[in-house]
C-alpha cells in the first residue's frame, strides 16, 4: 500500500476547505447548483420559484403624484392656448348639491370635453365591457407583482358628463359635452381599453385630431368663464380681490 505524504494530505485538505467556503459563495452569486457548475446539468425549478423570481424582476412602479398632475394640467394650458382652445381647471363643477371630480374642462369651438384624471401605474385593464353590467365592471390594475382593482372610470365620466351637462343647461351654455378619462401616470400601460381612455400624448392627438371640435360657433372665451364661474374658480378670485380691497 502506497503511503500519500504529510505534504500532500495537507494540500489536499486545504483544497477541501476552500471549495467548502468558494461553493456557497458562488451558488449565491449564480444562482446555480453544484451539478450545474461541474456538469452543466439546469437544475429545473419550481412554479413558485419562477413566479417569484419573475416577481422580483419586475420594476417598483409607484401610483401618480401630484407633481405629475401639475405637469399634466401645464402641458394642457400650452396645448389650449396654441390651439384656439380654453382650459379650465380644476373642473370641479358644482350643481344640486353635488360636485364633478373633473381635473379640467376644455372649451372649444365645437365643443366642451371634460377631463377626468387617474394616476395609476402598472398595467391597465378593463372589465368585461360586452357583459351586461360592462359599466360597472372594475377595472384591474397589476403594479409590482400584484392584482388590484379599482371602480370603472367610464361609469365615473358617465356620472359626471350628466351632472356637468345639467349644470350647463341651467347656465344657458348650450354645447356638447365629451367627458373621458386620462391616466397621467407615464409608467401606466393600457391595454385593450375603449377610446374614450387616453394617456396625455393621446388626448392631446385626440383634441388635435378631431375636426368636430374645430368647426362651431361656441364662445369659448364667455363659456370658459361661466365654467369657471360653475367651478368656483372666479369666486376664489374675486374673494382675494376682495380681501386685498379692505387691507
């Protein structure tokens, strides 16, 4: 029997202590297995282990903020007023005791639209429009490996569109009215979502696009102030005014 030397058990167990230390560390660093570093064997994984490693992929996504909104409501005034158009913001528009959640109005020649503004983030998508309460479908929202949901904005614009629409009667404002929905958060997709839901690019190309709102007779600079007026806006004003008057 061949006598192995001190020496050489000495390497080889100091060669052993390193690959007990190196392993570990490696494993953890690429995600691989000792079968697949010697052999280049793929060690196939769970369903829960891929679902949460495709979790932890996905980048954090936060809801909208109002610094997005202010942006928002900006690049609106720039579009209206190089467009012949008006803005009135906010939309919140009073009548019987009730208030529109409306972000803005815009006033055009051949026509009002109305703005209602969501700051979701993550993917978009609608309920089941062709069922019989398709209306009142919520709507899903995926943000950061999660399913959530959230009310039906088209019902929203629905509710809204009838109290504005009143509201204008009783102001004598006599013009259509198109109320949709706009999700200002840039990190929003949508997906398969009716017409009347824009991202800010998409309404901007929708008002610029629409040649019905171009041709009219609407006052927009009369029927913007009313609007105004309906919203609480001038008041505001006008009790600064006030208040600088009796200083």
């Amino acid at each position: 029997m061949t006598e192995i030397p001190g020496k050489e058990v000495t390497l080889v167990m100091i060669m052993v202590f390193l690959l007990l230390i190196l392993i570990p560390i490696l494993q953890s660093r690429t995600d691989r297995d000792l079968t697949q570093m010697f052999f280049g064997i793929r060690r196939r994984k769970k369903p829960e282990e891929q679902d949460l490693k495709n979790t932890r992929r996905e980048p954090r996504i936060h809801n909208g903020t109002k610094g997005e909104l202010t942006s928002f409501i900006a690049q609106m005034l720039r579009f209206t007023t190089k467009n012949g158009m008006r803005l009135v913001a906010p939309g919140t528009v009073s009548h019987n005791g009730q208030t529109a959640r409306l972000t803005a109005l815009i006033v055009a020649p051949g026509g009002i639209t109305g703005v209602y503004c969501l700051g979701f983030g993550g993917t978009i998508t609608p309920g089941d429009l062709k069922a019989p309460a398709g209306m009142s479908a919520p709507w899903r929202q995926h943000i950061n490996g999660e399913d959530k949901t959230f009310d039906n904005p088209l019902k929203s614009c629905q509710q809204q569109k009838k109290l504005i629409q009143s509201a204008m009667e009783q102001a004598g404002i006599h013009a259509d009215l198109n109320v949709v929905t706009v999700f200002t958060n840039p990190r929003a997709t949508l997906k398969s979502t009716p017409a009347s839901i824009y991202t800010p690019k998409g309404l901007c190309e929708y008002l610029k696009d629409n040649s019905s709102l171009k041709t009219g007779s609407l006052d927009i600079h009369t029927t913007a102030l009313t609007l105004a007026d309906l919203a609480g806006i001038k008041k505001g004003k006008d009790k600064k005014n006030d208040k600088k008057t009796k200083e």
